[in-house]
DNA sequence: CTGAAAGCGCTAACAG
DNA sequence: CTGTTAGCGCTTTCAG
C-alpha cells in the first residue's frame, strides 16, 4: 500500500518522470493532452507529491515556524487563527512552539526550526528573551523572520504591533475622565516593547491632564495573572491606596481583579480597573472589565501575509515594514 | 553561509561520508578516536543533520500531527501542552492543526499531514464528522492515529478519554443532594461520545435518586458558548422553568450562564448551573462555576505517550488501548 | 573498523 | 513538446 510516485505515473503511462512533474506542475511545455492524461491518472491512484523530496531537491519547504509565548492565552490563541488563515490558502503549513517564557526554550526551537529547513518565522518574544543572537543567526541563512506583538528595537525585521501607546493613553485618559486621580501602573517587563509603550502612554496621559508622576504607583512585574496578585499586593503596602489601576494587560488585569476582591475592595467603588488585549474572559467579569481591544485575529494575518511577501520575493533591496494597527478601547463596568 | 553536511565534515577529516554518518550516529562499529574528531568538529562547525534528507532515506519524519477543533479553547490548548511535553522530549516536533470543527477541513489536514509523512496522529474529532474513512486510510498506510477526547466507536485505535459518564453521575447527583429536583440538561452533537456519556450520566443520576426523566429538559445542541446561549433560550420556553441547568462542558455553560443573567435571573436562587470542563474561565464568573474538572494536560500526555510507544514498536501483535481518565467535581458558587 | 556505491522521490539543466 | 542525466543530504548494503 505504499503511496504512488511520480516514477509510477510515469510507468503505466509510458512518459518519463521529468514530463510527469511538469505535467503536474502545469508547466508551460507540456502538451494539453498529457497534462490531462497525467492529471487524471494522479486523481486515480491518489497521487500526492512527498514533500520531503520536494523540499530535499528544492532546498525550501511549505513549513512556517510559530513561536509564541504559550498558545493558551486567548490572544495567542487568535493570532494563530490569523496566521494560519492566511498561510494554509498558500498551501504552507505550520509548526506552532511555545517559549513558555523560557529563553533557552527559544533558542532551542529556532535550532529545531532551522534543522526542520522552515521558509519562514513568525515570533512574539518570550519575556526572558535578552539576546537576540539567535535570531539574527537564521536572518544570516536567508530565513526571513516577522516579529508580531513582543518586538525588540535590537533587531531588523518586519514587525507589526498595536499602536500600545495609544491604548494606554487612551485607557488612562478615560479613568482620569471619570475622575480617578491617583492612578497606578501595573507594568510588564521592561525589556519588551510593550511594555516601555504602554508605561509611556500612561505617563503621558497624566501629563496631558496635569496629573503627576508618582513613581510608586508603577509596579513593575512580568504579563502573567501572578503578576497581577503580586503587584497589586505590593499596592495594597502604599499609605495612600490608588483609587484606579492600569494593567499592562488582561492576565495581569485578572489578578488584580482577584485579589482586589479577596481584599473586600469594591470594582469600581473602591478601585477602578483597565486590562489590555480583551481576551474573551474580560467581559465575562462582574463587574466586567474595562479594556483595550487588540485585533489579535488581524495581527495574525497581516504578520502572515509580511512574511509571506518575503518569502516570495526574493527581493535583494528588502526593507522591513512596520505596521501598527489600531487599537480601540471597550468601556465597561469595572470603571 | 550554507550549513554544513556530513560531505563537508568527511572531507576535512578524510573520512568517507559514510563513516561520518555512522560516527555521529554513534555506531557501535566505529572507533572511538574518529568518534571523538567527528563530533567536535560537529560541534565546531556547528552541523545539524538535515532532517529533510533523513527522513527522505528513512521513510520516517520525527513529526507528530494533532488535530484538534479549537486551539483557543483552553482544554485543547491544555492538551497540546501534554502533547508537546512529552513528544519534544524524544526530538519529536508537533504539527498543531485546526478543525475548526468542519469536517472538510478534517479531511483536508489529514492529507496534509500524509504528505507530510507524519509518524502518527494524535486527534480529537470535530463535531460534524460523520464518517472515519480518511483516518482509517492512514491506518492502511501504516500510520497509527490516537483519539482523544472527542472519540468514536467506528474506528479501532487507541483512545483517551476520561470517566465522561461518572462525572456527569456525580455532577448531576450534586445537584439532586443541593435539593434541586427539575434539572435540564444542554447536551451535545449526538455523534460524539462525550456527548452520549453525559446524557447516560444524566438520566442514570435522575434514575438512581428516584426523579423522572423529562425528555422537554434536554435540549440538544452544539459545543460552543452560541449553543448554550441558544439552548438556554429554549429551555425558556418551558411553561415551568427548570431550577438547575447542567451543561454539556463549559463553554455551553458560559453561554447559558450570559443568558440567565441577561433574562434577569440569579444563580444559584433562580437557577443552578453546572459545566463540565474547568477551563479556567469558570472561577472567575461570579458566582464562579460549579464544573467537572478533566486532567486535561494528562490527558495530552498519556494520549502522546500512547502513540510514541505505537510508533516505536513496530508490534505485528499491536492491540488498542483504552485510557479512561478520573474527573474531579468541582463544587462552587453557582449551585 | 572504514569506504564505495546505490538510492529515497523529486526537480532542473541540457539535449533533442 | 519530451527524455536523459545528475544530484539534493543522508543512510545502508556490501566489500574490503
């Protein structure tokens, strides 16, 4: 029951094994009716090509890597949707790792990556991630690479983000509207770029409002719900409580959420509060959250779609793109 | 920048390329000397075999395929986590696809993955396949498939699934002890075997304590939050409400648990709620959700577990196995 | 213990 | 328009 091959094909129709892959192939050269011949007697015996050899021969696969942080984050979760909508209608498959957070982890599937002879990666940074080494590793082997939502300024490659500045001011600029004054900041890594905009977005707002900076109300942590109960914790030592927080995202928002209610506190009687990403969760809240809505199924596609630009033009004068999409604030009750 | 191949590495040690495969396969009939040149020369070359033109030679990838409906549900994403643990620790790689729970594209990614030349399958079914016949044709082609989770009777393979019937028993027992005596059920697709256990579990817990079973309170529908939603609103229609609701996982209960509230009804007093699944969602809601809790990890392990031990015995003699997992009700504040 | 030769399934010059 | 030849990088007999 061995799958049929082009040496097959071939055989039963008398042509030779170079004529059957172009008739396959809709080559130009091939006469109408052999190709018809060909296809046909492919639909019959079921004949799929090996990719293995294909790729073998052709030094190229149909494979995209995926490295994100961890697929079970809703947001994750719906970029991969992205991608693989637009990546699967090329006929490219792809291969999703998860960094866990884990730098090492990283590193260690870029090598699997390459020894898998991927055409393409598309990777949001772990929050461990220093280096950049390995990246720039497989850029020099010709692999192009397209970074999405946890980008680093260290490295030259497209990129597509959330305007994460915008947000965040915008975020602010609303709960100082509704007339919170003493806002904390519940800050992500300080390494990723996500954070540094989200954290300056919230400074600016205050500016723009005549608020002042009090740089104990910024704590900073790393994106996960753990994050969110220890930073809020680390709030509750203040003197003087805030009366809102703006968290660097939705997980970290959820924490605080939790312990914010394990402490008594009202939301938002007593402590108003943002997250950032609306994952699906959000809104299921009581009272539901207030938050920054990302196109997470958006970021996906346009990241595929750069990439797979790159792959196709093997364009010597290749200059990175950078897109920023929109992003777009959803009120509701917990501020 | 080319990498380097088992030529290059022969050449500058004037070893025939032979040799060198074998050294860095660690052959018992090469010396222990050339071992030793060959593999720090690897390491200084930084050489990685190309598994391309291995698995080209050797019939065989070190790639595992999984489909799955839904990554963004956080079972399945759960699941992979298993999954990979265990598949990354022998150099396995997976390749994660969507069903999205069409039964076209079910079919389509299993051919896929056959040109890819998986080394097996690891899959839970979509809601819409009717048929098994494109798993039963990689079965033929030597390709050995487990099922997990959403599994069928139509086909011999090695299965996981977890004590579906007991959970439901005991889920719906809590609720007949909490004093709850009219009790619907929104089931699933009829086809799956999740979805035939809970209603067995159901009506065997309603038999047991002596209630009537009452065709009108078990509505059928889908696996998505939309037919909780829509099921929810059925179940309205009743001239007497029900007092508890038992859903067929989680997210159909979400979608109830938004209907109930939006009708203005309170859970627990109005109607109790419970789910099956313990997404992580289900705390969260207020009140947080009473739910059976699956090992979902261990369910990607053992699944994973079962079929690296298939792929690596080629046992003439192979029989199915059949894992059956323990819930773990989980009682909170909704019933 | 090591090497020479063949071939996995496919594509790509180069000839006709 | 079609066939011949060679080779991608690796493993694997079969000979030494």
């Amino acid at each position: 029951m061995a799958p049929a091959t082009i040496k097959d094909l071939a055989k039963t129709l008398n042509l030779s094994p170079s004529t059957v892959s172009r008739a396959l192939r809709d080559h130009p050269d091939i006469s109408h009716l052999t190709k018809k011949r060909v296809m046909s007697l492919a639909k019959k015996l079921d004949y799929h090509p090996d990719t293995i050899a294909q790729s073998l021969q052709t030094k190229k696969t149909k494979t995209i890597g995926v490295i994100v942080p961890e697929i079970k984050q809703p947001f994750f979760a719906s970029v991969i949707n992205g991608i693989e909508e637009l990546v699967y209608a090329s006929g490219y498959t792809i291969i999703v790792c998860q960094s866990n957070e884990i730098y090492d982890r990283e590193v260690l599937y870029t090598r699997t990556l390459v020894s898998h002879r991927v055409a393409g990666l598309l990777v949001s940074l772990s929050q461990t991630t220093q280096s950049l080494d390995h990246f720039k590793m497989l850029q020099r082997r010709g692999i192009p690479i397209v970074f999405f939502d946890r980008v680093s300024n260290d490295i030259e490659a497209s990129k597509v983000v959330v305007d994460d500045y915008k947000g965040a001011l915008a975020a602010v600029d609303h709960l100082i509207r509704a007339g919170y004054k003493r806002i904390a900041h519940l800050a992500g890594p300080i390494n990723l770029s996500i954070s540094k905009y989200r954290l300056k977005g919230y400074k600016d707002a205050l500016k723009q409002n005549n608020l002042p900076f009090k740089p104990e109300l910024v704590v900073y942590g790393g994106l996960d719900e753990t994050d969110g109960v220890i930073g809020f914790q680390k709030l509750l030592n203040l003197a003087i409580l805030p009366d809102a927080v703006f968290a660097v995202n939705d997980p970290v928002a959820i924490g605080a959420f939790v312990t914010i209610k394990e402490h008594g506190l009202k939301i938002p009687g007593d402590i108003a509060l943002v997250g950032f990403s609306n994952t699906n969760v959000s809104s299921l809240l009581e009272p539901p959250l207030t938050t920054v809505e990302q196109p997470s199924y958006e970021i996906g596609k346009i990241a595929a779609q750069l990439l797979m630009d790159q792959i196709q033009n093997n364009d010597e004068t290749f200059v990175p793109k950078f897109k920023i999409l929109k992003t777009h604030l959803i009120v509701r009750g917990s501020t």
